[in-house]
C-alpha cells in the first residue's frame, strides 16, 4: 500500500486547489478589488469601502469570512453583475461595524458571549455560542440568525445547539487529530473555516450529521454535537464540510464548469445532481480516500492519544430505491470518487472549463497509487473511451491591422507572486483572472499600433504566434480592451 503522505502533500499543495494560503490571497484581493468597485459605485459610502480596502491582509481578512459581511459583499457583486440599482449591502453592514477594534475579530465572532477558537494557531474559525447581552437586537446579530435560518431551510425540527465545554473541546481535540493525521490537505481546510455552529434536525436520509454553509451562510458549518465524542469521527467531519468551503474559496477565483445546470445521473441517489455539486462530491471523496488511508496507517502515538481509527470506509448509505440500493455499491469514498471522476471527465468533460478539467485530474491524478481504477476509463457503448470533448469555441478572429487600448475605468490588483492578474471590466461588471501571458498582453495594449504591440510581444516571448491572437480576442470579449477608434 502506498503511504498517504506523498498524496497529502499534492492535494495540500497545489498552487491553484489546494494551496490555502494561496487560495486566501486570491479572495483576499477580490475582496480589496471589490471594495474599490463598490466604492465607485455608492459614492456615499467611499469612505467606509476605501478605509478598509487600504488595510493590509491580516487587517483585511476578518471582515472578508465574517459570514454576514461576505453574504453582503456577493450579494452586492451579483447585484452590480446584473446591474440592479439595489442599495449596497455591505455598507449598511459595515456602518454598523467598529473598523478601529484592531483585535483581530470579525463583527459576528465580536457578538459571542463567551468566545471560543477551537483551532489557535491553525485558522481563525470561531464558536457560535451565544450573542452577548445587548447586542442580541442588533442588525448584525439578526441578520446571522436570517441566514442561519435560510441555511436550515431544507432541515425539519432544525435548531442551534449552544455548545459547552465539552463539545468545544470535542472539536479541538478532532481538529488537533486532522492536522496531524494530514498536515497539508487536512491542515489547510481550517484557514477556510470561519464560523463553526452546533445544530440538530433531520434530512431526508435520516438525522442532521453535519453540513456547510456556501453560499447563504459562507465560511460557516454546522455539526450535530452527538459526533464530536469520537476525534476520528470529528476530524472527518471537519475535513468534509471544510473542503466544501475550500471549494467555495476556489470557484470564488475561477470556475470549473461552463454549464452549471449540466445534470448528472447518481447510482446512490434517486435525483441527478449538477455538474458543479458532481464536481463538489469528488473534491470530497477523494479526500475521503487518502483520509482513510492514513487512518489505517496512523503510528501508535496518534491512536493511544485518540483512540483507533474506523474500521469501515464507507461513507453513506444509498438513498432506498436508487440503483445502488437496489444492486448494491457505491457505499465507499473509493467507490464513489471512481464514478463521479470517470462521469465527469469521460462523459461530461465537454461542460468543464479548462480549469475543471485539471481540477478533476489533479484530484484523480494524486489518488491513483490509492484506487488505480480512477484513472482506468470505462469502455463507452461502441467499446472505446470516450474522447474529450473538442474545443467549441472556434478559433479567435484575426486581429484586425489597428491598435488595442485598455478600457476604463478598469480596476485591477496584482498578484506577481502567483503570476496573475485581477481585472474588473465595468462593462459587463465581472472579474477577470489574467495569467502571466494575458497580463502581458493586457499591459502591451496602451493605444499603440498593432505592429508595435506585435514587437514589444515578440521582444518579451522571442516571437509572435497564435497566442497574441487569441490572447487579444479573449480580453476584447472580456470587455477590458478595445481596437483603436471604438
């Protein structure tokens, strides 16, 4: 059997999935660049924007995953996205936050009484406990307990759970055993991690077991406090839900999918799931897959301080009267991981971006010495694997013999330590990822004649090809240059 920990080290350590730091710095900038844009424009508001855009990232950070302030801050970027007139969100929200604290809390973990990290050190996750007297009426405090409510909605009898110390500890004793067990892709789901709530209810499959927020509530996940008696069953836990609001950080600065409402047949489930929920499952299991596998070889020290790892890998029971129900399987993350990441590449491949694609194989790619069969196609109906789904987009048109200049009032921020830059086109009011050759290109377009970005091009990269064609009709769709004379 392969160890665990090469595999652990790629899914921790990928600079564009798995890297958390990484990943942050790029929310992080989204969030400053947002900040810029908002502040434009709700010019009555400027002030409160530009303050904090101008804090450094740590300074930055707690208003980003404050659940509530994110909530509003994508709520505002949707809003200008479709370009509603709405009020700004984010600033009635920021007016009522105290900007000056310079403690290191976010306004919601500000409200707990008593407060609570369960994982010092490792990520800023809080307890929700209980709202500190004489702030219970406040906006903010209201607001959390509306998106905690939309977040139950699917619930029946759900409730919060106020926790005590024992549950507390319960999570860090669980956080303690993932850090250790995978210290790269169990380590990095804390940095994701904000809010951390107790609650019970019941699903359709049976009694609440744990869940995340995403989009109505970020940043935040829910366990039923019955399972934080057993580290393991704590730690994998966390690992689940936490890579769920990792992936929630990802496709904040990317997508995976080109068709969100491409639907996908589930064996263990009696409805299709989204290619974006597809994609959401794999990301999990084939954690799952490694986390087991470290549980099976966990040195003696880690079981006598946390007790013996699961006996079994299964990871869920078939909804009755599914396939898998009914001929049994998929009961394992192996099992599992095997059919969504064959379903997603082989038969729905044509409706991931470039991006989902690798972001399927670096997932299956790191669990192969683990489940070989992952990367074996199954054979299609005619007996041969399906081929990738050919580029649809055609080939870019020439560019025309003029010159290219930036629109504006473009707003952008520079990542040069990750080589990319984030561009916001106020035409279509959407963000843009530029890599270090679309950045090039962009920076080359300041009004000059084509031939003269041809040279200043082939000056840099040693010569001028298909690329710069291609690289300037994708920024001229994207909205953020335009040919002279438009």
């Amino acid at each position: 059997m392969p160890s665990s920990a090469p595999i652990d080290r790629i899914l921790g350590t990928d600079p564009q999935f798995g890297d958390s730091a990484a990943i942050e710095a790029r929310n992080i900038a989204r969030f400053r660049l947002g900040l810029t844009v908002l502040a434009r424009r709700f010019p009555e508001a400027a002030d409160r924007f530009e303050r904090l855009g101008r804090e450094a990232d740590p300074v930055l950070r707690p208003f980003l995953y404050d659940p509530v302030l994110r909530n509003a801050f994508e709520d505002d970027l949707v809003a200008l996205e479709n370009h509603r007139q709405d009020p700004s969100e984010l600033a009635a929200h920021l007016g009522a936050a105290d900007l000056d604290a310079a403690d290191g809390l976010g306004p919601c973990e500000r409200l707990m009484d008593p407060r609570h990290r369960p994982w010092p050190g490792r990520g800023v996750g809080w307890v929700w406990t209980d709202v500190r007297p004489g702030t219970g009426a406040l906006p903010l405090a209201a607001r959390l307990e509306e998106l905690c409510a939309g977040t139950f909605a699917d619930l029946r009898g759900a409730r919060r759970v106020s926790p005590d110390e024992k549950a507390v500890t319960g999570l860090t004793r669980g956080a303690e055993l993932l850090a250790e067990l995978l210290p790269h892709s169990g380590a990095g789901v804390f940095p994701h991690i904000s809010l951390v709530g107790l609650a019970r209810g019941e699903t359709d499959d049976g009694e609440l077991y744990s869940l995340s927020g995403g989009d109505p509530l970020p940043s935040a996940l829910f366990i039923a406090p019955e399972h934080l008696d057993d580290p393991w069953a704590t730690a994998e836990i966390l690992l689940h839900e936490g890579l769920h609001l990792k992936q929630f950080d990802v496709l904040r600065t990317g997508s995976l999918v080109a068709d969100p409402g491409h639907q996908v047949e589930i064996p263990w489930r009696l409805s299709p799931w989204s290619l974006t929920r597809v994609l959401a499952a794999l990301h999990v299991y084939a954690h799952m897959v490694l986390f087991f596998a470290a549980a099976a070889e966990a040195p003696a020290g880690l079981r006598e301080r946390f007790g013996e790892p699961p006996v079994t890998e299964d990871v869920g029971v078939p909804t009755p009267g599914s396939r898998a129900a009914l001929e049994g399987g998929f009961t394992t993350s192996a099992q599992r991981a095997t059919y969504l990441g064959y379903q997603a590449l082989q038969v729905h491949g044509g409706a991931l971006t470039p991006a989902g694609r690798r972001f399927v194989e670096w997932l299956l790619d790191a669990v192969a010495p683990l489940v070989p069969a992952v990367r074996t196609p199954e054979p299609a109906a005619d007996g041969r694997a399906d081929a990738p789904a050919a580029d649809r987009s055609g080939e870019p048109p020439a560019p025309e013999p003029r010159g290219y200049r930036k629109v504006e009032p473009v707003a952008v921020c520079a990542l040069p330590e990750q080589r990319q830059l984030l561009a916001y086109a106020p035409g279509p009011a959407r963000f843009h990822w530029l890599n270090e050759h679309a950045w090039l290109i962009y920076a080359l377009c300041d009004g000059s004649p084509l031939g003269a970005i041809e040279e200043r091009y082939a000056a840099q990269l040693g010569t001028v090809d298909r690329r710069l064609a291609a690289g300037l009709a994708g920024l001229v769709a994207a909205g953020l240059v335009a040919p002279v004379g438009d």
